[in-house]
C-alpha cells in the first residue's frame, strides 16, 4: 500500500487555522443578513461626521444619509420586495440555470466527460483530462465530481498514482474555475452582481454577460500547459509508484457507457452542432436577425448580446433534451419537468444570497455610503498603475477564498465597493470582474471551504486509506503556486497591451 509522509508543515498549519476561521463564519446568507444590519448602524454612526463627497454621476455634494430614522425605516419597509424582485440579472440566472441544469440532470454533461477522456489517445491524454477540466466549469457540478475519480482510474492505467490524476483533475477544474472557451453559469453569477454594482456609479453602462470572453478563452490556452507543467514534473513524480490495495480498486460501473447512452450523446452532439450553426446564420450576415437592426452592431445593443442568457439557455438545453429523450431518461413530461426543478432547487442559496444583496446595494445607494466609501477609496488610490491595481486586488480576492466557498457570496460582497470604486479610477467593471475572478480561482483547490474538498478526500482514501486532508492539498498546493504566478503576469500582460477582455468589455471606463 502506498504511504504518503505526513508533515506538519507551516503551510498546513496555516490551512488549518484557515478552516477553522471559515468554519465559525455563519451561513452565506445570514453572513449578509449581518452585513445589512452593519450597514444601517453604520450609515447612523458615519452620518453623524458629516462626511461630503462630489457625487461623480451627478456632480452634486452628497453626505451620509442615517437609516436609522423615519425616512430610512419607511423605505427598509416598503422597498426590500422591490429590490429583490427588480435586481439586476437575477431572472438571467435563472434562465441560464434551466439550460445547463436539463444537460446536467439528463446527465448528458457526466456521459460527455467520461467519453472524452475514454476516447483521447494515450499520448495526449493527460492535456485532453486538463483541458476536460477547465471548460468543465460550463457542465455544474459534473466537472468537480465526476473527473477526479475518472482521471484516477485513467492514471493507474497510464503507470502514475491515482492521487496524482485525483489533484490534476481537481485543480482543472476549480483552479482554472474562471478559463473557458465558452460562456456559462460563472459568467451569469459574476454579472448578476457586476451590473447593480457599476449602476451606483452610471445608471446607463451597458454591461453584458460575455464581457469577459476574450480573455476567458485565451486563459484556457494559457494555463492548460501551465497545469500540465504541475502534473508532470512535480506531482507525479512527487507521489511516485502506485502499489494497489486489493480492494481499493474503484468500481468503474459509472464510467462505462452503454450502446443506448453513446448513441443518445451522438444524436445530442449532432443537435448542439445544428444550434451552432443555426446561432452562426442568425449572426454573420450583415442583416442578421441577432444583429443591431440599426447599426448591423453584434456587440453593441444587439440581441446577441442583450439576449445572451436565452441563447445560453438554448445551446445546454437543446443537447441536454435530446440526450435526455434518447438515452430514456425523459420518458415523459413529468421526467422533464422535475429535471427543471430539480435544477433550480440547486439555485436556493444564490436567490436568498440575492435577496440581502439587493437589500445591501439599496441600503449603500439610500445612505450615499457605496458612493462616499467609492470616492474615498479611489482618492487613496489615485496614482497606483493598473498592474499594481491587479496584483492587490488577485490577492484580496484569492485571500478572502480562504475563508468564504460561495463565489457569488463573495462577489456580492465585493462588488458594490471595487466596481464603483475602480470606475472612478477609470477602470471599466469589465476589468475589475476578470481581476476578482482570478483571485477567486487560483485558490480554489486549496481552499477547505470548498464543499468539493471532503468528496476529494474519500476519493483519495480509496488509494490510501491513510490519506488526511493537509496531505491532499499538498498535492493541490502546487497548482495553486503555479496558477498564482502565470495568471496574474497573463492577465497584466493583457493590460499592458491594451486588450478588450470581451465584446463590450473595455478596460477603460469612459462616461
């Protein structure tokens, strides 16, 4: 049986205080709970310093407004219903949700990965694991749960520890969490609050979801050799020669694929390809019908781009239905009904996450402290070069990771102060979105609140039944380091060179 040493290392130790700091910290939405009663004490106690600032958006003086008055109360009251209902993006979410969650439910995004993987060729098969991983983030949960214990058979197969292929998989994964060739469910989450963020500041940006695109995609190019790199010349070598238990060998029934599942992953392959090409006619021509009717624009105020969830919706839903229909696992309308809900079910968290956030971004814009804290903060800020502005803001947001799992917890946070905050720096939301998303990623398979991390561990108990949580993430450690490094020089790399980040995502904001 392979023995993996146990070291009580600084970095553990470190890891450890970590977990228990994030495990006191309340439930994401009593966390935000907290933060709007904070904020109404907070407008009271400020309020009574007679703070003024130069309202950027209007060029009128404002100071801060105390909610604890009869003003304040009467609109807690009246308006919290209307601040959750008419958030910004809120139903775009939960559009995009019905897509992926029919290809997920269906099970069309699990049986997609497994065949990929099974079907790569030897010698390029561990890129093709990475590169799984990484547009995995599109397909849910299924990229997080469903490869780690596929690579970990693929690796035993290929001569390396399984645990090696069970930290490739999951570093993939979540480390690269904010790379992708395509548009998703992290795309939509991370705009929901982007968008009432920049509005404190300009009523009429246009914003849209696929603002950070370019950059996105070109990200999964950069950091597939990046985690190669990782996996080939310090993990495997690091875990060395695999000794199997006789029964720790994993039942592979669940990668396997039967006749009626590959033909229903053909057919549903076929009808993602005809949405493609059907989305690709309605967009190339000058006069096509996703184009600005006005200007034949496919970026600026077309349905392309305003109707970019429904288009999402479509191109996960429709292969997800058809897999669904042919592999039998919608019989009926009732199969397909609860796929939907079920699928939403997953979204209970984010909505009441929403409901306090759109309470926080009132209580900010009520009380002028979102501008005042913006403005002041700026002020202290004035002067410091974008690379600087990158660099401290990817590590805030990779630290804060630590210690909070929900992403879109995190953001909401976040949000309402940096997006306002570089606007009046001159940087676009677009920006400081790509920014907060790296941070937020590159220590995401180190992080102990991720609830990926306790499936991760049983996984790699099966291998060695000795294995303990510090031992994993020193395995996960490097990614993290690596990702750290090539990242953040990519993205001030992209700066430099004065790169939109996606259609409609400029990195100068220009009222």
């Amino acid at each position: 049986m392979s023995q993996t040493k146990q070291k009580t290392s600084i970095v553990n130790k470190f890891l450890n205080l970590i977990e228990k700091a994030g495990n006191r910290l309340p439930d994401p939405s009593i966390l935000f709970f907290f933060l709007c009663a904070g904020l109404i004490f907070l407008s009271w106690f400020i309020s009574l310093f007679n703070i003024k600032v130069e309202n950027p958006g209007t060029g009128k003086t404002v100071e801060v407004t105390s909610l604890i008055s009869r003003e304040g109360f009467g609109k807690i009251i009246s308006e919290s219903i209307t601040n959750f209902s008419e958030f910004p993006a809120l139903g775009l979410v939960l559009a995009v949700m019905i897509g992926i969650g029919v290809a997920e439910k269906s099970g069309y995004f699990d049986k997609l990965m497994i065949q990929v993987v099974l079907k790569a060729p030897r010698k390029i098969i561990v890129p093709i694991i990475i590169f799984v991983g990484i547009i995995g983030n599109a397909a849910g949960d299924a990229a997080p749960v469903v490869l780690p214990p596929l690579t970990a058979l693929v690796f035993i197969k290929l001569g390396y520890h399984p645990i090696a292929g069970l930290a490739m998989a999951y570093a993939s994964a979540l480390g690269a969490f904010a790379a992708n060739l395509t548009l998703g469910m992290s795309d939509a989450l991370v705009y929901a609050f982007t968008k009432p963020a920049a509005e404190l500041i300009d009523k009429d940006i246009n914003l849209n979801v696929a603002m950070n695109w370019y950059f996105i995609a070109a990200s999964t190019i950069v950091l597939l050799p990046a985690i190669y790199y990782v996996s080939m010349k310090i993990v495997i070598p690091r875990l060395g020669t695999y000794h199997p238990n006789d029964d720790s060998n994993e039942d592979e029934s669940n990668n396997e694929i039967t006749t009626r599942e590959r033909k229903a992953l053909k057919f549903a392959n076929i009808s993602f390809l005809i949405v493609i090409g059907v989305l690709l006619a309605l967009s190339i021509p000058e006069n096509g019908w996703l184009r600005n009717s006005d200007t034949g624009s496919l970026i600026e105020k077309s349905p392309l781009m305003d109707g970019v969830g429904i288009v999402i919706l479509v191109v996960f839903f429709v292969p997800g239905f058809v897999y669904g229909i042919v592999s039998g696992k919608i019989g009926n309308t009732k199969d397909l009904g609860k796929m939907l809900s079920d699928s939403m079910s997953t979204m209970g968290s984010f909505i009441v996450i929403v409901f306090f956030a759109a309470q926080l971004l009132a209580y900010l814009e009520w009380s002028n402290l979102g501008i005042v804290i913006s403005v002041k903060g700026a002020e202290l800020l004035q002067g410091q070069n974008g690379v600087v502005l990158i660099i401290g803001f990817i590590i805030l947001s990779s630290l804060i990771n630590l210690l909070i799992g929900s992403a879109s917890a995190k953001w909401a946070i976040l949000a309402p102060i940096f997006i306002p905050m570089f606007m009046l720096l001159g940087y676009h939301p677009a920006f400081t979105q790509m920014v907060y998303r790296i941070g937020d990623s590159i220590t995401n398979p180190i992080t102990p609140m991720m609830p990926y991390l306790p499936l991760l561990l049983s996984y790699a108990q099966k291998y060695d039944k000795n294995m303990k949580l510090g031992t994993l993430i020193s395995s996960l450690m490097p990614y993290s380091i690596v990702l750290a490094i090539v990242w953040p020089i990519f993205m001030i790399i992209w700066y430099l060179l004065g790169i939109p980040f996606g259609p409609g995502g400029d990195i100068y904001f220009n009222k």
